[in-house]
C-alpha cells in the first residue's frame, strides 16, 4: 500500500463488510467526515466479504477481516481496535459491531477531528488533511464507559449525548426506570421544552421517546443499561415515576408489603420510589422477582439490568424478621432468587446490584452464589469531590463503622467509602464499575471546571486500583457549560488511564476555542481558584480554619471575580466571529457563563459576609438570567437542575 496521499480527482472508498446497522453507520460516519478532512468525495461500496487486493478503505469486524497480527481484537468483550492505513487503502477493525464504530471515530481522532461537547456545535473537523495514513491498535483501559441519564432533559439533549459517547470512546448508555419520565417531564412541563405546549407530558410521550432513544442505542450497538430504581414499587402497584410528585398513601393491601418504621407500615414521605420493603417476607421478594422476570422477557434489547432497593435511607424495616439480618443479606438473597428465575426462563442478561447508602454495610450471612450473572455497582453518593481517590484510600484500611439500623451517618470522606467497597469483597467477585456523580450537582460549585475536571480524572485512572472495571457517569445530559472539558477529561481517561491529564486539557482547549485557546484555559483555571470549589463544598472553613477532608489558610476570592471577568470579556468579545464554527460557539457560550458568573460571584461574596438578604438578591438575579437564557444555552447548561441545586445555599 502506497503512503501517498489521495490523487487530486480520485474519490475515497469506503467499503463496509457485511450488513451490520452499527458496521454500516460506522462506514457511513467515515466517508462523511474524510469528505470534510480531506475535500474528497467519499463513497460508500458495501461488500459480503474482505479482499485484500481491491482498493480502499474496510470497515468490519476481527472476525470478518483477518486481524491475526492485532490478537487484542479476538476478544469481543474488550472493545480492542486495530487500523491500519496507509493512504486512502488500509483496514480499520473492531472486536465486535460497537468498537467497529469506535475505531472508525478513533482513526478520525488521530486525523484531527474532536468532539467537544455533545450537540452539532462540538464537533471540529479540520479541512486539508493530506495524509489519510494511520496504524494503531489499542485497547480500552476500562471495560464500562457509559453514561446514565439524568437532569432535565428533552429528546434531542439525550440524542446528542448518545450520539457523542462512542465519538470519545464510551460505549454504553442508562436510561432509568422504565420510560425516564420524571427527567423528561422537567424539561417538557417545568422547563423550556414547555414553551407551545397546551398540556402536561405524559407517560405515554416518554414511552414513544424511549422507543426512539433504544433505537439511537441499539443503531451504535452501545452497552444498554436499564431501570434500576422502581422495583420496590412499580410491581406493588404504585408507580415509581420520580420524586418530585405529590405525596400517595399504599392501597390497604399493599401496606403489609411495606417497611415497618418507628411501628408504622407506610409510603416513606409519600413516595414509592423511596420506600423500602419488608425484605425478610419472602412474598415480597417473590412479586419483585416475578416482575423483573417479566420485564427481562419483554425487553431483550436490554443488556444489563439494573436491581435496586428504594432511593431512600435509614428506613429499613424494623419488624422481628427483618431485624435479625443486615439489609444486604437480604438483598443478596433477593438477587440468588433473580438468578435461579432467570436462568430457568433462559434469559442471559446481565443484573447490576449497587452498594448505596444502607447497602455500604456488607452482608454478614449471604454471598452471591452465581457472579457471573452480577455486576457490582460502587455508588458513593454521600463522596466529596474535593479529593480524588488517592494511595491511602486505594488500600481501603479504615475500619468500618458499626451498622445501626435506621441510624446510620454515611461516609463523606474517600478513605471510609473505599473501605466499605472493600468490605463487600467476601460477598461477591467479580465485574464491577463505579457509579459516580461528578457532573450531577458538584460541577456547580466550581464554575471554571478546572479543578473538577482534575479531581474526574484522577478519580478515572485510579479506578483499576480499586479493582473497578470503569465508570458509569451519573449526570445530566448538558454539562459543558462553561466547556465540555470534565466529559473530555473522563472519556479520555476510561480510554487511556495513562494520558495525563494536562496534556487532555490542552488538547481539548486548542480544538474548542482555537487561537486564543490558552487564554481561555487560563481564565478558566483562575476563575476556579477564585470561586474556591473546597469552601463552596463546605470542606473548609475560610481564614485558615478546616472541616472535612480539606486543609487550606487563604480566603475565598468571590470579590474579584466580577473584577477578571471584566477584564476578560474583550478576549471573548474578539473570539465571537471566528470562522471556525465550534470555536465560536465556544466562545458565545463563555459570554454567557461570564455574565451569570458576575451575579454569581457577588451572591457568594456576599453569603460569605454574612449577608443573606443581598446574597439571595444576587442569586435571584443569577436564577433570572439563566432562565432568561436558557434557550441560548440548552445545549449545554441544564437551568433546571442548575438552579434547583444551588437555591438551597441562598435561602434567607
């Protein structure tokens, strides 16, 4: 094969092998960005088999391509990938249909082309790419790379997201519950997305938009995680559609199902969705695991499944039965039952179970009996972001504290948390990921991003020293405001561990912003020092004072912020009309972020003096423009999570 680039006249071939949606996709995506990197045109002619000695570019799988000098692409499970270029004739390979898309957008990667942040707006491709030459052959640091739902959303913030994740090297998507109400009917009824509407969202529009979402994930053969929370009411006839619903009592019958708590059988605040059952009836685990049983028959698109308890805590049951074994022994026991219905119905699929809340306390009876039906979900919720997983941690050597039924204090600290996902090593062996919430309500209190993105990053590469198979982000779908740097920096690190991260931030930065890409770095990183992420979290005290896991002697800087972003806007200003359509809209969206950054800066200045009255005079000006704003920048700021998280800090 020649390494010389594409004569002047001569069209690119592009030849996928076989049938295959996800091969036929990643073909289809290939001829259309070489098309733009190169000023070429580029046409697609699919082929039953691999010739060698015919021109092109071949698109498949190992299995279709004789890949024996990439042994990495043998195993279907490992997302490996193999490209070899050289030219416009070459092969680019994947260890099944999904990674045949991911080598496909790696291969434009090292072409130049980058995804910044979900949505049309992110995508860079550079034009008058001569050389179209290329070998590589990698595997993926971590097996789950993925994505859950969550925020407020609409149809097309969860296409684009799904559209992103295999363009950075993810490979699997979480829809929960059943249909993702709740997340969709914030954004329909209670956000912009009501805007014309003469009706509430219904069920039935998130199921129809659920339908098209599988598509969009079963199009790019993504790992399909699915529900999770639910199955402690849903198959008790009270549907789990969200929290944020008016309060409901059990129907009579339904009540002798329900935990008993402070000698009461009843709906947990009113919401089924945080009520816990009385796990030691075995008719309780008998309904559930019928219903998930059912569930699992209708939905065979569905490739790991999700099996929680209730999303809420310190409310386990207290009756005789209950009380003479930890709730993970009885969820342990719950999930052995799932096991055996399933495997005599000959469904296959995956069950992910989590340690959260209650469940950190490790089972003292029950041990998973089949683990390879399991996946082990790590859900540090309670976690602070101001510290990565670090050495100390890693060894999970603090001791636990001592369960307390209903009276439990949840770990803040890393130390602790790693110690709790230590102790359910003597239950269960086997695959697991964390299941971490960086970019769900943290990424809020540092506006710069800069040293949330960090601490992500950190956290992704030490996961394989936890014995953690990847991370599913939980998170809203639009977290890229200012930048999309916190999804770039994970991407990268579930790809590679190894890449550091200032060479990731670099890179991102020089494709979302262009020329001036290190001034906005630079201001970026210097509003995150100003706004003191460790003080907003509460991990520090302020003059030199500490609490939580932080140590630090300076004073937060609130009152300088409106002075540097003052003194930045004629960079944005110069930036707006650049040509290059992602660094523009890189830039407009900073414009944005500068003006709610100025009202938001003197909120916390003053809540920080002590003021309340002005602080919520600011944050009420802050909540205004974004909502004001929020059709400018939907993309990429979810306004209703935005504001509903940090409301609560301005309270008067």
């Amino acid at each position: 094969m020649s390494n010389a680039p594409v004569p002047g006249d001569a069209s690119i071939l592009v030849r996928p092998i076989g049938t295959h949606p996800t091969v036929i996709y990643a073909a289809e995506e290939l001829a259309r960005c070489l098309g733009r990197l190169s000023g070429h045109s580029a046409v697609i002619e699919c082929a039953g088999v691999y010739d060698p000695a015919i021109a092109g570019l071949w698109v498949g799988t190992s299995e279709q391509i004789n890949a024996s000098a990439c042994p990495q692409t043998q195993s279907k499970d490992a997302d490996a990938i193999a490209i070899k270029v050289a030219g416009s004739n070459g092969t680019i390979v994947g260890a099944n249909h999904r990674s045949v898309l991911l080598a496909v957008y790696r291969y434009l990667t090292h072409l130049g082309c980058r995804w910044v942040r979900p949505g049309l707006d992110g995508e860079y491709i550079p034009a008058g790419v001569a050389d179209l030459s290329c070998e590589l052959v990698e595997t993926p640091s971590y097996r789950h790379r993925g994505v859950c739902i969550e925020g407020a959303v609409g149809e097309e913030h969860v296409r684009n997201m799904i559209e992103w994740l295999p363009r950075v090297g993810m490979n699997a998507y979480f829809t929960q519950f059943r249909e993702s109400f709740t997340f969709f009917d914030r954004w329909y009824t209670h956000s912009a997305g009501k805007t014309g509407r003469d009706k509430p969202f219904s069920i039935d529009e998130a199921r129809t938009i659920m339908k098209r979402v599988v598509d969009e994930i079963r199009k790019r053969s993504l790992i399909y995680h699915a529900v999770g929370h639910g199955w402690t009411c849903d198959p008790f006839g009270m549907p789990g559609l969200g929290w944020e619903f008016e309060a409901v009592t059990a129907p009579p019958e339904v009540e002798r199902f329900l935990a008993l708590v402070n000698g009461k059988r009843q709906v947990w605040g009113g919401i089924p969705l945080n009520t816990n059952l009385c796990y030691s009836n075995p008719e309780v685990r008998r309904i559930m695991v019928a219903d998930i049983v059912r569930y699992a028959s209708e939905r065979p698109e569905v490739d790991l499944l999700h099996v929680w308890l209730a999303d809420g805590s310190n409310n386990q049951c207290e009756c005789p039965d209950c009380a003479v074994a930890r709730p993970s022994d009885f969820y342990v026991k719950l999930l052995n039952e799932l096991d055996v219905a399933l495997t005599a119905h000959g469904l296959p699929l995956k069950i992910v179970f989590l340690i959260y809340v209650d469940l950190l306390w490790p089972p003292q009876h029950e041990r998973i009996v089949n683990p390879d039906r399991f996946v082990l979900m790590f859900a540090p919720i309670t976690r602070s972001y101001s510290k990565s997983l670090s050495p100390e941690a890693v060894s999970g050597d603090a001791a636990l504290p001592a369960y307390e039924r209903n009276r439990l204090v949840f770990p803040r600290n890393i130390e602790e948390n790693v110690a709790f996902l230590r102790g359910w090593e003597t239950a269960f062996r086997g695959d697991s990921f964390d299941f971490d919430y960086h970019m769900m309500w943290d990424h809020y209190n540092d506006p710069g991003y800069s040293r949330a993105a960090a601490v992500l990053h950190e956290d992704v590469r030490r996961l394989g020293l936890l014995g953690l198979n990847g991370l599913i982000s939980c998170q809203t779908q639009r977290a890229a405001f200012p930048t999309g740097l916190m999804l770039y920096a994970m991407a990268a690190g579930l790809w590679n561990k190894d890449r550091a991260f200032t060479a990731i931030e670099e890179d991102y930065y020089r494709a979302a912003f262009g020329p001036d890409w290190a001034k906005a770095r630079g201001y970026l990183s210097e509003l995150s020092e100003m706004f003191d992420p460790e003080y907003i979290r509460g991990d520090r005290e302020a003059s030199g004072g500490s609490s939580g896991n932080v140590r630090c002697d300076r004073m937060p800087a609130f009152e300088r912020v409106p002075e540097a972003i003052e003194a930045f806007r004629p960079v944005i200003e110069a930036n707006l009309a650049l040509a290059e359509p992602v660094w523009a809209a890189s830039w407009a969206y900073l414009r944005e972020h500068a003006d709610l950054c100025a009202c938001l800066a003197r909120a916390y200045a003053a809540r920080y003096r002590g003021d309340m009255s002005e602080a919520k005079k600011w944050w009420d000006a802050a909540a205004k423009l974004a909502r004001e704003r929020e059709r400018k920048v939907e993309a990429v700021l979810d306004v209703y999570l935005f504001t509903n998280t940090l409301a609560r800090r301005f309270a008067s």
